[in-house]
C-alpha cells in the first residue's frame, strides 16, 4: 500500500520546464542551474547564437535558426528570431517533456531572438501541449536602449498577452527607479535576481520534492487562476512576521501593478512553526482580499526551519498594471 501510494504521488508530481530563448533567457535558465528541483525541472536553453547557447548551463541546449542564422545570432531583427523559431520548433519540443505541466518561457524582449522568438514558441505550445500552461516571463527595454527595441518588445508583448495564458512583466525602467543610481547594470541585476526568486518560488509551491505543508496548494488551483488570465504578479517578501512579508512581497514589483478587482490570488506561507500563526495568515489574507476585493485568495502554508525568517510567495493573475498599459498605448 505503502509503495502504491509514493507511485501515485509520483505520478501526480507537476512536471515544470523552463524555457530560455535568446540572451536574457539563457542567462536566467543559467542562473537557476543547480538552484532547482532536478527531478521533475527541466532546464532549457534555445538561442540562435552558438557562442551564448555553448557557455550556458542546461539539461538541454537547442540552436535555432541553423541553417538560415548560422549559429550567428539574429541581429536584434525580431523576424529572424521568429524565422528561427519556427524553424527548429519541432528540435524544441523534442527538448522538452511530453507530458510537462507547466511551461515557463522567459526572455528579454527588444532583441531578436527572444522578442521574435518566445510568441510562436508559446502559440505551437497551445497545440502541441493544449492542457498545460503557459507561462511568459519577460523583461522590457530601458527608454535609454532606444525606440527600435523599444517598438519591438511592445509588438512581442501585444502577443503575447494573446497566445500565453498569464505573462508576468519586470521593466527594467522601473528597476533603474529603484536602484536610485544610475547604475544600468545593477539594475539589470535587480530585475534578473527578481525573475530567479519569482520562478524559484512558482516551482517550490508546486514540487514534488519540496515536500507537502500543512496547507497545500494544488495545482489545479493554480490551473484555475492561470487559464487564459492575461497580466500575472509574482512577488516573494519577507519579513519577521506575516503582515510584514506580505506588504513586502507587494512591493516585490516592477510593473506598477494594481492588484484590485484580479481574478484569484495565491498567499504561499514558509518559515519556521512560530512563526506562522495560522490566525494571523487568516487574517492577513482576508485582508489582502478585503483591500484588493479579490473573489479567491488560495492559502498555503509550509513549515520549514530551512529559512531564517518568514517567507511569503504572493502570485495573482488578471491584474492591471498602469505601466503596461502606457507602455502598449504607444503603438
């Protein structure tokens, strides 16, 4: 009995692929190596240059475009990128699992193979693979990177919010903001540390691995609030009480979202056992949807000593984001 119950457990493990196309996506898949889950993870890293594609760290490495790109990237023209993309789109799918779950593409949009690539990855996704979901995790270009890629990543994202069903956007204008230096690259790295611990997160609420909490969430909720749900939020907080980690999990953003009037949220809870009074969660979510007017608010909670102080992992979809939506207004 005993065994039939872990191979069914096993059996019902969600089966998460992460998929990095062009630069910022293979940086990201890179960066998540060894960070991750193995067991029921895969890495993936599609790129048209070979140069980026070898010094990444991945279970699987997919060049794009060999024919017609050579090997030598897609000269930030989004066209290439997408040529290239439905190119070797089948050598993609043979990268990936057959039976996976949750599929979480990730670029940097304004370039060429990421912002014309990641659109029709996710649009063949939705025949090759209709019930899972498809998650887009992407970066916008800095005013300062120039109207070209600027005009490239608005395109892409417009897609994007069509054939994937939630997008989760990180601008990297507002992470210059909050750097509070003009520092471009450490802005660039404050928007990469927010993808790694937004996607570390999203994959820790549903491992196998990880192990079950006192309040699960399962992945049919998180099925149900993802579903062709449009704009998505992805904030991770902490702090030394409830209250504290979930304001700080709202202030994880770069987007300008606005969660009022969204579709369902999830409160993810991990921290040692005093701390997570079961009252005070209570409390805070009621709050949260009280002050938000959310329908659905999914609790879980997940006793650990493995965290130092508490941790709380914030995910809503069908939310509203005042950057965005100026963003797109240009076009």
């Amino acid at each position: 009995m005993q065994r039939r119950m872990e191979e069914e457990a096993r059996l019902a493990a969600v089966r998460i692929n992460v998929v990095g196309i062009g630069g910022c996506g293979n940086n990201i898949v890179t960066s998540l190596w060894g960070k991750v889950p193995e067991r029921y993870v895969k890495l993936i890293a599609v790129n048209t240059d070979a140069a980026v594609l070898r010094k990444s760290r991945a279970h699987e490495k997919v060049l794009i475009g060999r024919f017609s790109m050579r090997g030598r990237g897609a000269q930030g023209v989004p066209e290439l990128g997408e040529k290239a993309m439905e190119e070797d789109i089948e050598m993609v799918f043979s990268a990936m699992d057959d039976n996976v779950d949750l599929i979480i593409g990730v670029a940097g949009l304004g370039g060429g193979t990421g912002t014309g690539g990641l659109p029709p990855f996710f649009r063949d996704c939705n025949y090759k693979f209709p019930n899972a979901v498809k998650m887009a995790v992407v970066t916008l270009p800095m005013t300062e990177e120039g109207e070209e890629r600027r005009r490239n990543a608005q395109f892409a994202l417009r897609e994007l919010l069509d054939v994937a069903d939630v997008v989760l956007v990180n601008a990297n204008d507002l992470a210059l903001e909050r750097a509070k230096i003009a520092d471009i690259m450490y802005a660039f790295d404050l928007v990469n540390r927010k993808i790694l611990r937004s996607i570390r997160s999203i994959i820790r609420m549903q491992s196998y691995e990880v192990g079950p909490g006192i309040i699960n969430v399962d992945f049919s909720n998180f099925y149900r609030l993802c579903y062709r749900s449009g704009l998505g939020f992805a904030g991770v907080g902490r702090g030394l009480d409830v209250i504290s980690s979930l304001e700080d999990a709202l202030r994880d953003d770069y987007a300008d979202t606005n969660l009022t009037d969204s579709k369902g949220a999830i409160a993810y809870f991990e921290g040692r056992s005093l701390d997570l009074d079961v009252t005070q969660v209570k409390a805070a979510t009621n709050a949260l949807s009280r002050r938000f007017r959310i329908p659905t608010v999914f609790v879980g909670i997940r006793p650990t000593w493995d965290l130092p102080e508490l941790r709380v992992t914030l995910f809503a979809t069908s939310v509203k984001s005042r950057y965005v939506e100026n963003f797109l207004a240009e076009l």
